[in-house]
C-alpha cells in the first residue's frame, strides 16, 4: 500500500522504477542470442585481422622501408615516395591504362547481368531456363588461371579456334595476344563471360521480389511483355542496380591483377600495364616495399574518392545509395 496524499494513493515517479545497467543489458542480449553473436563474430574477425590491422601498416608508404628495422623503426622519408610515384614517367600511362580497362569493364559487366536476368524471368520452360543458368552460371566458378589458360588457347595464332575460323574465310592468323589494342576487349570480354551469370542472380533475386499484382494490374491495362518489363521490372530492380552499380564504380580501381598479370606479355605492355601489376613487380620483384605501399595507398585513395562520388551523384538522381 502507497501512503495516501489528500485521499489518494501516491504512486512512484517513472524516475524511481529500477532501471537496468547497460551491462546487464548487453549480458541479457548476449544470454537470449549468443548463436546469432558467436555466428558474427567469425566474420568480423576475418575484416578485423586481414583488412583493419594490416591497414595500420600503411605507414611503410611515408618511409624509407628497411626489412631489418620494421616498419616502424625504419627512417621516415615523409612525402618522398609520393613525389617519385608522380614524377615517374610511366606514372601517366599507368593511371590512363587503368581508368580506361576499369571504365571500360564497368561498362560491359554491368548491363548485362540485368538484360541476362530480364530474359531469364521471362522463360517459361523450366528445363531451359535450368540449363541456361547453368551454363552461365559455372564460368564463374572457374579459376582465374585456367580462364586465361582457355583464352590462350583458342587466340593462339597456330590451333586456335579463333585463327581456324578466319582461316576459313581467308583471313591470315592473327596473334591477338600481341597486339596492345585488343588486350582490353580480351580483358574486359572473357570477365564478362566469366562472372554476369554469377551478377545475374542477384537481379533474378530482386525480380523475385517484385508484387506479381503490379504484372497483373499492367496485363490487366492491356500491357506488352516488353512493356512490362520496362515499367514494372526494371523500376522493380532499379535500387539493386544503383547499388551493384555504386560498387563497381567504388571497385574501379582494384581491378584484377592475376588476369593482367597472366595475358600481360612484352609486346601488349603499353596497354597491360596498369598499377596492380606496377605494384607487384615494385614491392616484390624490385623490392621496393615503401614506392609498391605508396602506389597501393594512392589506389585505394582514388577508389574511396570514387565510391563516395558516385553514391553522392546516385543518391540526388535515383534517391538511393549505399547510406542514408
């Protein structure tokens, strides 16, 4: 019993009621989902140990590395590194081969996938549509080296298919892989050969989402099929493809090594040199461990530069993006 107050029972203020500690909180949490934490945890180790702390070791880019004194009892050399990157004078052809083979293969990789999964939504043969995501499924299970090991083989000048067909229409063999002009259709080609049935999935996954009533509503209207997918898929799977599309702009920069590396011979260089591979002959070849860590750091500045450019310029034209 409360005491009475002019008749009444006093009731307590809401400020006297118990209130739990954050800890004990956070312990009752952990206590009714610890599978759910335990189940995380893997993972953010994973980012935790092989992207946050080897970030820390950046500082290799503003030194004089030497493998005796660690990366920090080396001498600090400030911006030097930075000044030898930019006055280099392939420094030029390196930026200009990498923009254009990244812009490029964003170009190519990202429409497809969407066009691809369009026309699988639109199959109604269940065999067929089965087979045909198969076979553009499994490429991308197939290794970077064996890719290229393919793509050799049938550009090779004396039995490949390529070199056999234009041998049938009387063309004289052409090595293709020793022309700098067409290492980057090679490139960009056999990547999207290799991956936009994996892309696919993801926008067969969005279409699945869609309200099959708004396709009913738009029948009903007396809508085409291409109709349909113009106004009722593509605006369906239009926030999945601004974020695929953010990403692959931020990723510009950090476009595969091991390809270029594996179709790069002496004769295509001009155009197959780009800085993933200039990082790896500096740092490892050559050594240089303090210019290969001031190339990478430059890289994955300019990546950040454009992952946040793109999603600002997404967010005022679609009104989506990879954060509020």
């Amino acid at each position: 019993m409360f005491p009475e107050i002019g008749g009444r029972s006093a009731a307590p203020s809401p400020s006297a009621a118990p209130r739990r500690s954050r800890w004990s909180q956070a312990q009752q949490a952990w206590r009714t989902h610890w599978q759910l934490y335990l189940l995380v945890s893997v993972p953010m180790a994973y980012f935790v140990i092989f992207k946050y702390i080897p970030m820390a070791f950046n500082v290799i880019a503003f030194k004089e590395y030497s493998p005796v004194l660690g990366p920090w009892g080396s001498e600090w050399v400030g911006l030097r590194n930075f000044e030898l990157l930019f006055t280099n004078p392939v420094f030029g052809s390196l930026l200009k081969n990498t923009f254009i083979l990244a812009f490029y293969l964003v170009l190519a990789s990202f429409p497809i996938p969407i066009l691809l999964a369009l026309a699988l939504n639109e199959i109604r043969t269940g065999w067929f549509k089965r087979t045909v995501q198969m076979v553009t499924y499994a490429p991308y299970f197939i290794s970077t080296v064996v890719v290229v090991s393919m793509t050799i083989l049938v550009l090779s000048p004396q039995v490949g298919l390529v070199s056999k067909g234009l041998g049938l229409v009387g063309v004289e063999p052409m090595n293709l892989l020793a022309e700098p002009d067409f290492f980057r259709h090679i490139y960009v080609w056999t990547d999207v050969w290799q991956t936009a049935g994996y892309s696919a999935v993801i926008y067969l996954a969005a279409l699945a989402g869609i309200d099959p009533a708004l396709h009913e509503a738009a029948k009903i209207d007396g809508a085409g099929r291409l109709q349909r997918i113009w106004n009722v898929d593509l605006p369906g799977i239009m926030p999945t493809a601004v974020i695929m599309l953010i990403l692959g702009v931020g990723n510009m920069m950090a476009i595969g090594f091991e390809k270029a590396y594996l179709l790069q011979n002496n004769l295509n260089l001009a155009q197959s040199e780009i800085i993933p591979t200039y990082v790896y002959k500096t740092g490892l070849i050559n050594a240089d461990f303090s210019m290969a860590t001031a190339v990478g750091l430059f890289n994955s500045v300019v990546n950040l530069c454009l992952l946040l450019a793109v999603n600002f310029v997404a967010k005022r034209v679609t009104g989506n993006g990879l954060w509020r």
